[in-house]
C-alpha cells in the first residue's frame, strides 16, 4: 500500500506540474514520510489529505513593470503561492533572485507548511518572490522594483490573510520599501510583512533568528551523541543572513566556524572566520566575499562555491540555498568525518545526499526542523504586532530557544512512534504533516 500510494500521489504531482523538479523533490520525499501515517489514519485517506496538500490553495502570478536608474523599462514576473491556511494565516518569505520561477516558490511553499506547523505556531505556509536580481542595483532600482511588486501584491495579503517576510534577495532594505507602499496603498499599519525594523514593528532576534535556531537545533543533535559544540570545526556555507547568524551563534558555543561562501567561492580561514570582517562586507557594503582574504591574508579564497565540502569539519550548516549539496559532495563530508549536519537553507541536500548522511551516521538536522527559528520569530513578531508590545531580546531569544527545543522534540518522538528512530527527516515530516492534516479533517472538504 505503502509505494502504491507514494507512486499514485507523484504520478498526479508530476503530470500536473511539469518540469518543476524542485517542487517534485520536495513533496516525494514529504509523501514517502507520511505513507504510513496514512495507512495508519484511515480518516486522512477518505477526505484525501495527501491529495489536496500537494495542491496550492491560491496561486498568484503578475508582471513587475519598473525602470532603472537610466529610464530603461524592464519587466520581472511576481509570485505568491497561498499553499495552505489549515492552521493560520499564510507564512513565507519572498525570494529575489534570477533563478525564481513558479516551481522554486512552490517547493519553499510545501516545505513552508510543515516548517510553520512545527513551530508550533498558527501560522500556514505560503512563498512568493520574483525573477528581479537585486545584485547590483541601486537603492532608487531597487525601490521602485519593490514599490511596483507591492502595487500588485497589496490586493492578497494582510495581517489576518498572508504575511510574507524575507528570504534571499529580500532583507530589511527591502522589507522596507515594501511595507512603505503597502501603507501607502492601504492607508494602514499593520504587521503585513515580518523582519520589519525596530523602529516600526519589527521584533527582537529576528535578525539572527534562522542562525540562532539552526544553531540550537544541532545543539541538541550534538547532545543526543553527547557532545558540545565546544572546539569543533564548523563549515557554513553561504555569507547571507543565516550563515552570519549561524557563525555568531557557533562561534560563542566554543566552536571554532572556519569556512564560509558565496556563490563566486569560499574562504577558509584555520585561525576562526572573524565575522566582524564578514559583516562588514556583506552587511555594509554589499561586496563579495573573496574580499575577506585582502584584511586577513593568511586566510585563503578558492573559485567556484562547491569545494567548500571538501573542507574538513565536524559539522556542517549548509546555509546558501538548495541543492547545494549532492552525494559526492555528502560522501566527501562523511570521509572527512563529519558527524552532524544541520540545514540553515531551504532544502539544501539533494536527497542523494540525506541518503548518504543517515547511512554515513551523521545527526542529520533537515530543514524544515533546523531552519524553522526565522518563521517562528516571524510569528512571534505577528504577536508583537497584535498586542502593540515590544518584548525584549533576552524575551524572544529564550521564546526562540523554547521553539527550538520543541521541534526537536517532535521530530525525535514522532521518528519513534513511526518506528524510525533517529531519522529526523521522517520525524519532521510527520509531526508537522499530522498538525496540517488534522486541522484540514476537522475543517472539511475546503
Ligand atoms: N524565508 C524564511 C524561511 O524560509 C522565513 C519566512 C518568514 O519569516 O516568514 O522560513
């Protein structure tokens, strides 16, 4: 029953969908965790739970006209996929990178559903995002490309119905400008977007918050094999928002983070990242990060983003974006002895390479578990928001390492009630698909 089930499901998914690999890979490996909650729970069966969550509930699609600093006209395609509000409120983030089509956002969306549930937050799942490369453009480009995304975006969204935060490409810059028209628009002010600044609505820790929670996911992992982080080598790659949080987070837990990327190459530095360095060049003044090795020349630049798993390391956090590592990639860590790995990026692992890691026995943090620190301070920024409080950092950051601890905790006892003990990726996709799919029984055929 079980294959029958998985290979019907995906037969549908495919067939629908084509072309759109990633969405493909992200939902094969949610059905094949939950066959057999399904043939456990005859209900979701009958009212074809499966069916219906591999099915966004609103898709929007629309043309971002804006022109650059020059007078040139361009033309950029939005996205927002509403993919499920059985449990609150559609929650995700927007993307901003060239490599955005409609089967990238609808992967992070599905991935989104399960992430959110397992927060343990009302919040649904929802992407959105555009084909708009914000590299290189000035900050009037990028205002004007925001405020034309927001001219459109403003009629499906709100506090109560979809709230969208960042992700790549969308930073507080961003958040920015599109909050700004979308208070223009509304003549209101709202918690309509999360990663606001602190100035106007946005919360402690958010900042941090997906590296943090990476950070204390593994925290565990490594407890479990009684461990700590002091004295390990950590390898992250990226230089984004999660991988500098990460390497703070890593660093004051005694480990020692000496590798870092972006998607040009990688730096390794053996005497520790100095992250002062780092956030200078990435949070200041935009820059790549071969410009690293000209303040600390005994660090070291390589071409090309990939050799960066050819570094040796105890741990890895994957923290740039999907697929980034494959199985030869996997194979190299494992022989290298590394011995946990957690996902700070959406599906970072191809599942060529998970196989790999939970063979290899390494602690395998996957994402929608490792990586759910950003959302679920993105909904404690929700609540702020509702009560027109402020909490304070050491507030957000204890509700954060709470959060942490629970999702670690569901992943490990749902792994064991499914007879699958110590595989967190099953554990996750269960634990947060039983959320969802009680909540869609109760609600009816919607
Ligand atoms: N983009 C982040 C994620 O992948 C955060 C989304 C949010 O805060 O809504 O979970």
């Amino acid at each position: 029953m079980s294959n029958q089930f998985v290979d019907s499901v995906m037969e549908k998914v495919v067939a629908r969908n084509a072309g759109e690999l990633e969405f493909h890979q992200a939902v094969q490996e949610v059905v094949e965790s939950i066959a057999p909650v399904i043939e456990r729970n005859p209900e979701f069966a009958r009212a074809k739970i499966a069916e219906r969550i591999v099915e966004p509930e609103r898709q929007i699609l629309f043309r971002v006209p804006w022109a650059d600093d020059n007078g040139q006209v361009h033309v950029n395609r939005g996205f927002r996929v509403e993919f499920n509000s059985a449990i609150g409120p559609y929650k995700g983030g927007l993307r901003f990178h060239p490599s955005v089509n409609l089967g990238i956002i609808k992967f992070l969306g599905f991935e989104q559903i399960f992430k959110n549930a397992l927060t343990t937050m009302p919040i649904g799942g929802g992407k959105g995002g555009s084909d708009f490369d914000p590299k290189g453009k000035s900050d009037n480009e990028v205002m004007r490309f925001c405020q034309s995304f927001m001219s459109e975006l403003f009629r499906h969204v709100g506090p109560d119905t979809d709230v969208p935060a960042g992700d790549i490409g969308v930073g507080a810059r961003e958040i920015g400008f599109l909050f700004g028209q979308y208070k223009k628009l509304t003549n209101t002010f709202t918690g309509v977007l999360t990663g606001k600044g602190l100035d106007w609505g946005g919360s402690l820790v958010r900042t941090e918050a997906t590296g943090y929670g990476t950070v204390y996911f593994v925290t565990r992992m490594l407890e479990a094999r009684g461990k700590d982080w002091d004295g390990l080598k950590v390898v992250i790659s990226g230089s984004g928002n999660v991988a500098i949080y990460a390497t703070q987070k890593a660093q004051a837990l005694g480990a020692k983070v000496i590798a870092l990327s972006d998607s040009n190459g990688y730096i390794v530095d053996n005497d520790g990242i100095k992250l002062d360095t780092v956030r200078q060049i990435k949070e200041i003044r935009r820059g790549r990060i071969k410009e690293y090795v000209e303040e600390h020349p005994s660090a070291e630049f390589h071409e090309g983003w990939e050799g960066i798993w050819t570094v040796p390391c105890d741990v890895a956090l994957p923290s740039a974006t999907q697929n980034e590592i494959d199985e030869s990639a996997a194979n190299t860590l494992v022989k290298n002895g590394c011995i946990a790995v957690g996902e700070g990026a959406n599906m970072p692992s191809t599942p060529e390479a998970v196989k790999v890691f939970l063979d290899g026995g390494v602690s395998f943090g996957p994402a929608k578990a490792a990586n759910a620190g950003g959302v679920a301070t993105s909904a404690l920024e929700m609540c702020q928001n509702s009560m027109r409080l402020n909490w304070t950092f050491e507030e957000v950051d204890r509700k954060l390492k709470d959060i942490m601890d629970r999702i670690y905790t569901q992943c490990v006892e749902a792994a064991d009630a499914y007879g699958c003990g110590g595989n967190l990726v099953t554990g996750a996709n269960i634990a947060g698909f039983l959320k969802v799919a009680r909540s869609m029984t109760a609600q009816g055929i919607v």
